[in-house]
C-alpha cells in the first residue's frame, strides 16, 4: 500500500480489511517520518509489530 492509502484506512469510519503476508491486521497507527506502521492481527490486539507500509495489502471483497 502507499502512504496516503494507508492514511485513508487509518481515518476511515468504515473497516476497510488490510493484510500482512496473507494475516489479517489492524492499522494501529502510522509514523509520518520513517513510512512504517505500527499493526496488529486481528485475532491479538496485544501483539503489535512495526512494519514498512509496502508490506501491507488492501484486501479485496470478492463479489463472486
């Protein structure tokens, strides 16, 4: 994902499903300066990580 997006999903008032290497994650909050974000999975609000943005995928609803 790029920066801004990020931002965008950070912000949102909608839950808008991101993911990291495949896992379900959530944007805690981002650092302006180094463009890495601080996440956290889904299921482990407890384990937080610092990871580089890039890493991050929007997930896509399948409409099938």
């Amino acid at each position: 994902m790029d920066f801004n997006r990020v931002k965008e999903v950070l912000n949102s008032n909608q839950e808008i499903p991101v993911h990291y290497h495949g896992d379900p994650v959530w944007i805690e909050s981002i650092e302006d300066t180094s463009s890495m974000a601080l996440i956290s999975n889904q299921g482990n609000h407890g384990e937080k990580q610092l990871v580089s943005i890039d890493a991050l995928q929007e997930a896509r609803k399948n409409n099938v």
